[in-house]
C-alpha cells in the first residue's frame, strides 16, 4: 500500500510532493514560511501549489490502478478510525493522505 501511496504522489512534480508530505499530510506540519524560504517562493505561492497538487491527487487518486488505495482508505473511515491504521513502517504522512483519500471517496 506504501508504494501505491508514494505513485500517487508522484503525480505531482518535486516542489509539490514536498509541500504535501511536509505540510499538508505531515504528522507535525511545516509553515507556509518555513516551505517558502526553502522554495524560494513567496508564502501564497508556496498556498498556491499546495491547492494545485490536492486537485492533481483529487484527479489521480480517480485512475482505475488506485482502487486499492480508495478502498483502504474507505475501509478505515467506516470503521469509524480517527486515523486510519498504517503499517509500522509506513512514512508518516500516509494515514493523513489516507484520511484525506476517503474525504475525497464518492
């Protein structure tokens, strides 16, 4: 599941997987700031493609070859989980990135 995970993310370029898994999915989040000094961007900017990479994954995450993701993210949110259960040696943005998976389940 990790794999499908990290190919998911990988729909979306460099800058973007780093916003996403340092901030918006990440256990402790970074600042707009802290990721726009690294990016050298300004902080909306640093906003801006945050917003652009959860609509990609949105439309990724639909592609027939993440069934199993959304299924596991589905199967976890019914359960009732306030975080999904993740392998111990799962990165640690991955129940967020389930959690949010199942927000996104129609």
């Amino acid at each position: 599941m990790t794999q499908l995970a990290q190919e998911l993310l990988g729909e979306t370029d460099e800058r973007r997987r780093l916003i996403l898994t340092s901030r918006t999915f990440a256990p402790d989040k970074r600042t707009y700031d802290s990721l726009a000094r690294e990016l050298a961007v300004s902080r909306e900017r640093v906003r801006q493609l945050e917003g652009d990479a959860l609509t990609r994954l949105t439309q990724a995450s639909r592609q027939d070859r993440y069934a199993p993701l959304r299924w596991r993210a589905a199967s976890a949110a019914r359960r009732g989980a306030a975080r999904p259960v993740v392998a111990a040696d799962a990165p640690p943005w991955m129940a967020k990135l389930l959690s949010w998976l199942a927000s996104k389940i129609d």
